[in-house]
C-alpha cells in the first residue's frame, strides 16, 4: 500500500469518528467452489453527508487464450456523498480507489498499481416488516462492476429471511448468481448467513456461501 494511503487512512478514520451522528462498521466474506472470494471491511458516518472508508481483498480468475489466470485484488476506497430520505433512502458516493493488483499466470506475478475512481449507490426501503435493499459499484481502475438487490422479511425476534441476486464483473471475468439469507439484527448490531448458486463467464456453476456482520457504534 503507497504511503499517501496511509497517511491518509488516520484523517479518513478522524471525519468517520467525529461526524457526531450514527457511525457504524461492517465486515464480510464469501467464498466458492472455484477459487472465487471476497473479504471486505468498512466504515461508515453521517445522515445527509455520508463518509465511508471501504477495504477489501478480492480472488477471482479469467480464461485468456485458453490459459486460466489466476487474481488477487486489494483496494482502499474513501468515497464521501449525500444521502436522501424518503419511501426510498438513497445514497450516492464518489471518491478514489487505491488499487494493488497481482496476476498469475505461470509464471512470476504480474504486479500492477492504480489509482482510480468508484462511484457507489445505495438504496433502501422498509415497510411492513419487508425490506428491500439495492447496492451497485462502479470502479474506473479495472471497469469493474458489482450490483446487489435483497428483499427479506422480519418473522420474529429480530430474525429476517430472505434471497439476493448478484451481478459483478469486468471485461475479465462476469458471474451472476442467487441466494438465500438469514439475518439476525436489532440496536446493537446484525449478522447475516447466506448460501446461494451462481454462474460465471468461465463456464464455472459453483455454489457459495457467505458471512456478513454490522456494527453501529
């Protein structure tokens, strides 16, 4: 990671933790049977302006003239924006991505560097104990793009179900995918399990599983 990131993480962290409204943390993984997974961390404060500090570590791969490359991908992404209440709460953040990027492909890795642009949207609504969730991303370093749409319904106790459909990819690698969800949540925080099915550019049918954790502080 260059230095500018680093020194610039602290003054990312100081705004999230002195922004004097809600703040909150996240973390996750999920994983397949295909050497595809995904861990990622964030941070998030404000109500009408949104501050968010995202870090993840990504593991993918991608047939090229008939050769199987291996990925890993980490990224750093402060993004700031505003956040609009009504039927539906809608967010919109932008900010850099730090990009370190290692590719295998027999040989010693090839190791790029980049810096580049994200563009997030989120949106959000709840009513009658359902909930309905949409999250996308879009990353100017490699064209990557990664959508999320969830609906789920509180039964009882703080315990929801429900299923998600996914999209993501680049000129590389695409996969789409759908599964199924158990979200325990309530004031102090939420942890969500999730199994599902998806399928790739690779020709890859995998199935994958997943763990997510929220914590508002």
């Amino acid at each position: 990671m260059s230095k500018t990131v680093c020194r610039g993480i602290p003054l990312i962290l100081s705004c999230l933790l002195t922004n004097n409204v809600s703040a909150s943390a996240y973390a996750g993984f999920e994983t397949d049977n295909e050497g595809g997974r995904t861990s990622f961390i964030g941070f998030q404060s404000g109500k009408r302006i949104v501050y968010d500090l995202f870090l993840a570590d990504l593991d993918y791969r991608y047939i090229d003239n008939g050769s199987t490359v291996s990925v890993n991908q980490k990224s750093v992404a402060p993004v700031v924006g505003i956040r609009q209440y009504a039927r539906w709460s809608t967010t919109i953040l932008i900010g850099p991505t730090f990009l370190i990027k290692e590719e295998y492909n027999g040989g010693p890795p090839l190791r790029t560097r980049d810096v580049g642009g994200t563009v997030k949207l989120s949106l959000y609504s709840y009513d009658a104990g359902i909930t309905k969730e949409v999250l996308a991303s879009y990353s100017t370093n490699d064209q990557f793009t990664w959508t999320r749409a969830r609906i789920k319904r509180t039964i009882e106790n703080n315990i929801s179900f429900g299923g998600e459909f996914l999209l993501m990819g680049n000129d590389d690698a695409s996969s789409g995918g759908a599964g199924i969800l158990m979200e325990w949540g309530g004031k102090s925080g939420g942890v969500t399990i999730k199994v599902g099915y998806k399928k790739s550019t690779n020709h890859e049918n995998t199935p994958y599983e997943g763990l997510e954790a929220f914590l508002p502080f």
